[in-house]
C-alpha cells in the first residue's frame, strides 16, 4: 500500500521545509505528497518556499497542492481585493519578496510574479480526497458535502470544524489552526504547529499516522 505525506502550514519557513522534505521516508515514485496550504506570508523566505515546493515535482510523482486562506488572500490582493486584510496577516513579507510597492496598481502587481508562480497559485485546489481521507486547508462546515463548501470556509473555517464531532465519511487531515502538538482524533488529524511562530513544521505520513517535524 503507497503512504501519503501531508505537510502543514509553511508560511515561508524553507529551512524548516528543506529538512523536513529529507528527514521523510517518502518514496518519490510510490509515495503521495500532500501540501495543505499557506506556504508564503508571515516567514521570511515565501518566494523561495514557493521555488522549493514547484521543484519537487521534479522529485516526486504524485504531489497535491491545496489552496491555503493566505493564497487565497495573496491572489485577492493581486486582484486588489481585500487589501488590508492581506497587510494584517503577515502580507507584507511576500510583497517584499516579489518587490511589490504599496503603490502599484493590479497590473504591476501581476506584472512582477514569475508566471510559473502565478500559474502555481492559480492550480491550487480547495480539497483532495483519497479512498480514506479528506485533506482541506482549514475544516468543513458539519453537515455539507465538500463540493457544496464555499471555498471561503474551506480556507478559514476553525472552531465550527474543530470543535465538531461530525462523521465527515473520510479523516479529514488539515492546517490552519496552530496546535502545540499534532490534533489526532477520530474524524480528524490537525497538523499545523505554528512553524513560523518558533514551533514545528509537521509532516503526518498515512495510514500509519507517523509524525516528523522539524
């Protein structure tokens, strides 16, 4: 049976990243990775996160890469939506690493994203769904089935999801809500452990649920 490996919330932390990706007992031809979002914003290096994460295909057979609220809103803001809310999660940093000014128009904006990156941000997926398992950036409203969530809950839903002991029909293996320590429940595995805030990027390997961090 081929092992899947989720990876949780980078936001920019490649080092983190680097060594979490040779620390994996991962067999690029067999194995499946799985990203969940949010690799830029808040860390120091996203552009470079985002450079590492694209040339792993070049490694890996079969990677999935989910849409995290921060693309989500990085995207927005190319498009000039939303700005201040982007600038108060941690946007900055990203603009700093794409050289985008405060000033510049939409247009500029696009203008100064390497078209491979624009093509990455725009083929994130809002979910993934395996025989076994559901992975989503943030959670799923109780109750709908995924192609019924509004993508804005897919990325930012918390404790209606969290808190929730409804039987989604799959694990649902997620990000977004930072954790001192991996969330493993019957419906649900949490695997952001706040990595740009000083804690571990984390790594769940399935069906196994084997936890690596770095």
């Amino acid at each position: 049976m081929n092992k899947i490996f989720a990876i949780g919330d980078i936001h920019g932390c490649l080092d983190k990243l680097e060594e979490l990706i040779g620390k994996i007992p991962a067999e690029p031809q067999k194995d499946q990775l799985v990203f969940l979002g949010d690799y830029i914003d808040r860390g120091k290096y996203s552009r470079d996160a985002v450079d590492f994460v694209i040339s792993l295909k070049n490694i890996f057979r079969n990677i999935v890469y989910l849409m995290g609220n921060h693309e989500r809103m990085f995207l927005n803001y190319l498009d000039g939506i939303e700005e201040e809310l982007y600038l108060a999660n941690g946007g900055r940093y990203t603009l700093q690493d794409y050289g985008i000014a405060g000033t510049d128009s939409p247009v500029e904006r696009k203008k100064k994203i390497p078209g491979e990156h624009i093509r990455f941000y725009n083929s994130l997926l809002p979910y993934y769904e395996s025989e076994k398992y559901l992975f989503v950036h943030a959670g799923l409203i109780p109750g709908l089935e995924p192609a019924k969530q509004k993508i804005d809950d897919l990325v930012w839903v918390r404790r209606d999801f969290i808190d929730s002991s409804y039987d989604f029909g799959k694990i649902v293996v997620f990000g977004h809500t930072r954790f001192g320590r991996p969330l493993i429940e019957k419906n649900k595995i949490g695997i952001d452990t706040g990595a740009v805030y000083g804690g571990q990027l984390t790594c769940v390997e399935l069906p196994a649920v084997n936890i690596y961090q770095v």
